[in-house]
C-alpha cells in the first residue's frame, strides 16, 4: 500500500511511528502545497494529520485526517473533510463523544479512533515499586 504521509507539523511520537511501520509504505512531503503540486493518482491514500484539504476536489482518492487538524471541531474545516473518500481519526473514543457533543454536525463525518503504535524500544524501562514517585489511572 502507498500512502502520502503530509509531515508538516506531526507530534514526534505519531511521526516516528510513520517512519517504523512496516505494513505500509509511507511516501513523506512536508507540507499541503507539495501535495497540491503532486499526481497523485498512483497512491491508494492521502494522510494528513494536520492539514487540511477539501476532499470533494479528489473524488477518486482516500484520505485519512488527524488527529491534529484542529482540537474541537470548527465547521469550515469538517465541510472540506466531510466525504465518502474520508476518515477523521481521533486518538479514542472519547475524543469523538465530545465532539459530538460540541456540534452535531461532526456526526455527518467518518470519525474512526485510531491509536498510534507506541515505541516500545524507547518506553520499555520498568522501575522498582520502590523507586516509582508516581502513578497514572485509568477509568
């Protein structure tokens, strides 16, 4: 699978998980207009976690949004993404309950959770309970 990945300006953490995954081929421009100057029609994808571009020009092109793009929903912005070619990932299923909640219209889009793979030969240490000065719950 050949997907433009539009870097721009990824989390570090989301974008090293781009550059370690192995099941698909991630073809990395830094911005919208480098992908506006692209032909596109030998990719099955566009990702674009930040950027936003008005879906309804590429009909024939699947397109993967977030979860940067903007933090609550903005309706210029989901007009442009709203498409039967288009997801907008969210890091949970939270994140798009809220939505939901702030605007009925974000029920129009295809809002999909999508959790980035960890790297875990970076966050792989595990402390003595003794020397653990904090903990995180989750309900």
């Amino acid at each position: 699978m050949q997907v433009i990945f539009i870097k721009s300006y990824v989390h570090y953490k989301n974008f090293n998980f781009i550059l370690n995954c192995k099941k698909i081929n991630f073809f990395i421009i830094n911005s919208v207009a480098d992908f506006y100057k692209m032909d596109i029609s030998s990719f099955d994808a566009v990702f674009s976690p930040c950027d936003i571009i008005d879906v309804s020009k590429y009909p024939n092109t699947k397109f993967i949004f977030g979860p940067h793009c903007c933090l609550f929903p903005n309706e210029k912005n989901l007009s442009l993404v709203k498409g039967k070619n288009s997801i907008y990932i969210q890091p949970s299923f939270w994140p798009i309950y809220f939505w939901h909640c702030c605007d009925s219209k974000t029920k129009e889009l295809n809002l999909l959770p999508f959790a980035f793979g960890v790297d875990t030969e970076k966050f792989n240490s595990i402390k003595p309970i003794n020397e653990k000065k904090s903990c995180f719950y989750l309900f």
